[in-house]
C-alpha cells in the first residue's frame, strides 16, 4: 500500500520518515517531489564492473548544464531520505520524462532504513539543459508486510551517503 | 504491500516464493538479489521487426566477462529460476549496476503470479561495460496482492535462459 499525502505528512510528525530539507509544498497526493542536488559526475570512458568508474565531478552552475546523450551522469537528490518503517521508491516525474530525462531507472527501491541522498543515474535521449534544485522526480513510501530488517544492521555498502556514489561492485568482484 | 527481507525468507522455506538456487546472503531488507547467468542472446539482424520471429545468436559469458557495447542490446537472464503463486514479484536493477550505467529490464518491472523460471535481462548499457557471469546484477520484490488468482499460462512459462521477444506470436491478423 503507496501513502498518502496525509499519511505521509502524519508519518513524518511521528519521526517515521524523515526527509531533509522538508518542504510540506512539495507533498503531491501520493508522494514527495524531491529535486535536483547541485553536484552531478560525468562518466564518459569506458567502463568495467570490476573496476571502480573514473569520471569528474562538476558543479551545475544556477544557469543550468547540457547534459548529452551517450553520456552516463551520476547525480544526487538535494534531500536526504530515510525510514526505519517503509520502504521508499524513487523515479523521476512525468515532466522530467518528457524532456527525455531516465532518472534512476533501474534501482528505485529505497530499503527500509536507507538513510540516503539518493545517487540518480541520469541519461538523456536529446541535449537537454537541466538546473540546479529544480524539481526533478517523486518519492513514494511503501508499508511492508513481514518481520523488518533494515539496511543500518545488514553492514551493507552505501547505507549512509552525503554525496554521490560511483558503483562498489567492484567490492564484490575481487 | 511490499515483503521484508525476513518474510522473503520464510516464504521460500513454506514455499509461497521458489527461489531456486536461494541464498540468505542474497537477501536484502525488502528484495532479493539475482545474479548474471552465462547466455547472452542478441538480434543478428539490422532492424528488429515485432510481427516476426527475429535471428538471435548466443555467447556464452566466461571469467573474463564481456564487454556490453551502448549500440546493442542484450538479452540476458538469471541464474535463479524465481516465481510465486501468491506475490507479485517486480524485477530491478541494482543500484550498484545502475551507476554503471547499465539498464537491466527495459519498460517491464512486473511478472506474473504463477510465472517460475528464469527470468530474461534486458541489457542496455550507455557507456562500454565489462560484465561478469555470477555477479549480482538485479533484485526482484515481491508484493501482495488484493483478489482472486488466475496463474500465468503465458508463452514464457519455466524459461531456461534469454528468451527472445515472441510478440509475432500475439500477432493479430487483419482480415
């Protein structure tokens, strides 16, 4: 079952969700609509799942960046998200998508007691300009059914980020 | 609803998910990670067309991995043959896949209750990637649903490795 604006606001007040900065403007009838951090990686070589992923990191100026297609960009929220009681799920918007923006397509789920900024994996079909703390995508909250386990006991990799995070897999590999 | 970790785990010891190879070390706090099986199939022909059963050719992924090129598209699949007939699993990449830059299903989280067997990646890569045989490469959740159940009886029914797209088969004729 997704939460509700009320639900939400409500889990909040009790310390259930946590999302900082929070703006109560920002809550839609079904989720919270998060934006755009100012920092974002560029990854343009080639890469290797067994290597860690060179790249350079770039401040968006606040008259905005052309990002390009063919061109891998690892981006962050400006809010920071956690809840020891749901599970989040994170996708860009419906007016994001239609600029030809994938936001973070293939790994929305936010586990419960992720305490995150969220690392966004960006693509682009078109050249299209993009601006810092401008509204970029929604996060939705999730009841659970079952005993909880939470992320800040499992010891698992990323489960307390301030920043952007280039992939660890290569942790796993060696 | 979404399943926790915990109730993933009990519901493959009593059977209301298979998940077969299981490992508890796979189990996150609400999915379970799936790893990268051996085949990768991908189209041989220049343009795909959806009414026709299109040429595929296979390689089969080694130690050394495979360099996953942005202009192509692979169809890979799981090691685990994964399927309830009571949650409705939803496949995803990992995040850690993601910030490679890697694309594992394409348009189509959502199985079918009642679907069991391997389920096919849908690999899109924007950058070249070199990708492993056996590495954790997406999660599946599973969630409850509300209503009377009908099992999937559908054209991918206990499929063992890629399968390609079988859209000519719902091909409807105009007359």
């Amino acid at each position: 079952m997704i939460l509700t604006r009320r639900a939400v606001t409500e889990a909040i007040s009790r310390g259930e969700i946590v999302i900082e900065p929070y703006d109560p403007a920002r809550l839609s009838p079904n989720a919270y609509d998060w934006s755009l951090g100012d920092r974002i990686r560029i990854c343009d070589g080639d890469l290797d799942a067994a290597l860690p992923t060179p790249y350079q990191e770039v401040t968006i100026p606040p008259d905005g960046m052309v990002l390009r297609p063919g061109i891998l960009y690892l981006g962050v929220t400006h809010e920071r998200t956690s809840s020891e009681r749901y599970a989040q799920l994170l996708n860009g918007d419906r007016t994001v998508g239609g600029l030809g923006i994938w936001v973070h397509v293939s790994a929305p789920l936010g586990h419960v007691g992720h305490a995150i900024h969220w690392t966004l994996e960006i693509r682009v079909a078109r050249p299209v300009r993009v601006y810092p703390r401008m509204t970029f995508g929604k996060i939705i909250f999730l009841e659970t059914f079952g005993d909880p386990a939470s992320y800040q006991s499992l010891g698992r990799k990323y489960r307390r980020t301030g920043g952007i995070d280039i992939s660890r897999l290569h942790e796993e590999l060696t | 609803m979404i399943l926790t970790g915990p109730e993933i785990t009990k519901a493959v010891s009593d059977d209301r998910i298979r998940i077969d190879p299981f490992s508890a070390e796979q189990v996150n706090p609400n999915s379970y990670n799936v790893r990268l099986g051996d085949t990768l199939l991908t189209y041989t022909d220049e343009v795909v067309d959806a009414y026709r059963a299109n040429p595929t050719s296979a390689t089969r992924l080694d130690e050394q991995g495979l360099v996953l090129r942005p202009d192509q598209l692979y169809l890979g699949h799981t090691v685990e043959r994964v399927g309830s007939d009571e949650y409705v699993p939803l496949l995803f990449g990992r995040s850690s896949v993601g910030r490679l830059g890697l694309f594992v299903e394409i348009t189509a989280p959502i199985g079918d209750i009642g679907f069991h067997g391997q389920w096919t990646l849908m690999l899109s890569s924007v950058r070249p990637l070199r990708v492993y045989p056996g590495m954790k490469i997406g999660q599946i959740m599973f969630f409850v649903s509300k209503g009377e159940i009908d099992l999937y009886e559908g054209k991918y029914q206990a499929a063992a490795g890629p399968q390609a797209s079988r859209y000519w088969r719902d091909r409807v004729v105009s007359a």
